[in-house]
C-alpha cells in the first residue's frame, strides 16, 4: 500500500522560506506514469494545487505562487521537497502531497498533511 | 478564488439522494478536462472519490455516481448515510493563461 508522509518544521517566520519534504513508501517515486505534487488547505478554506513533479525533474506549478515555489526530488530517497520563499500569513494552511497520475490529472494517494502556521 | 464553483452545502435525510453542482467555464471543463470528485472528512486528507467524470476507484461505493456535460459536472449520492457527512471537492484542469490544476470551492454535504 502506497504511503506518503509530510515532514518539516510547523512554524515558519514571515518572509523566510517554508520547508517540507514528503517521503514515498511502498512504491517508487521513479515511475513514469506519475507526477508527485503538493497542495494546500488554508484553515477553514477550499485546496488549492501549488505544483507537481516527475521523477525525471520536470516540474509544473500554479503560476500564482510560481515565483515563489522550488519544487524538487530525490530519487534515491523516494522523497520529493517543496520550497516556498517570502512567506507571509496567507500561507498558513495545511500542506498536502498527494501521488498525480498523470494520464488522468487526478491525485489518487495523499498524505496525512502538515499544518505550517507562518508567524513572528 | 477557484474558477469552478460549487455550492456551499447541501444537505438530506438519511436514505435520500443529494447532488452537488461544479459550474467551470470553456477553458476547463467545457474545453473537455475530466472532473474527478474528492471527499474530505472532518480532520482528514481528501480521497479520491470519482475519477474520468464517473469512474469510481476500488473500494468507493455505488452509491456515488458523476456526470459531466457542457461546462457543467455533478456528483451524486443516492442512499445518503450518515458517514456521507464531509466536504466534496470537484477537480479539473485549466487551460487559461494560468493554466493550472484546479479544485472546485468544495460543499459540505449534512445528513440531517
């Protein structure tokens, strides 16, 4: 059964960069039929996508956020990692990776998700 | 602000059937993009529900059924029970000048 696990720090201070890594059990993160993205959930609010990876480097982000985010991945680690800079407390929200497949555009697994609060 | 759009609830006894609207626009759904439906629990990551407009995942009960026309697609559930009770999200893609994958502004679905 294929698991995924956020992972980093839950406060973050305004205008430093956020942090999470998600680590991939159960399967390999190396298959080509599937993105790996993240999503988030602002307290009480709807999702929303922020980007998605392959394992081959590629990336695709939300271009509301695109100037800001650095996803990545580490195959040897079957992990992939967000980045998000210059935070601000509209980035409060619970953070989600989820496995994408990408001949359907749907997200098929999700982690647990993360609460990151971002404050001085 | 999501460019598709749900009502914020709806809700029905326990037995009866309820659906739930996602409204998109020619450059998502009405352009061909698929809906896939998420159910969310209090407290809990969302899990794929509908995928391809109407294609349930193992597991998922045929109680809930999808359906997709013009820039419109919609979620059905007939026999509600009270574990229904969660927000459904709707999922498609966007093919605008800020092309992104993109989720519905959810329902919170009561079973009275």
């Amino acid at each position: 059964q294929l698991q995924l696990q956020e992972s980093g720090p839950g406060l973050v201070k305004p205008s430093e960069t956020l942090s999470l890594t998600c680590t991939v059990s159960g399967g390999s993160i190396s298959s080509s039929s599937y993105y790996w993205g993240w999503i988030r959930q602002p307290p009480g609010k709807g999702l929303e996508w922020i980007g998605s990876i392959h394992y081959s480097g590629t990336t695709h982000y939300n271009p509301s956020l695109k100037s800001r985010v650095t996803i990545s991945v580490d195959t040897s680690k079957n992990q992939f990692s967000l980045k998000l800079s210059s935070v601000t407390a509209a980035d409060t929200a619970v953070y989600y990776c989820a496995r994408q497949i990408i001949s359907l555009a749907t997200f098929d697994y999700w982690g647990q998700g993360t609460l990151v609060t971002v404050s001085s | 602000q999501s460019v598709l759009t749900q009502p914020p609830s709806v809700s029905g006894a326990p037995g009866q059937r309820v659906t739930i609207s996602c409204t998109g626009s020619s450059s998502n759904i009405g352009a061909g993009y698929d809906v896939h439906w998420y159910q969310q629990l209090p407290g809990t990551a969302p899990k794929l529900l509908l995928y391809g407009n109407s294609n349930r995942p193992s597991g998922v009960p045929d109680r809930f059924s999808g359906s997709k026309s013009g820039t419109s697609a919609s979620l059905a559930i007939t026999g509600l029970q009270a574990e229904d009770e969660a927000d459904y999200y709707c999922q498609s893609y966007d093919s605008s000048l800020s092309a992104s994958y993109v989720f519905g502004t959810g329902t919170k679905v009561t079973v009275l």
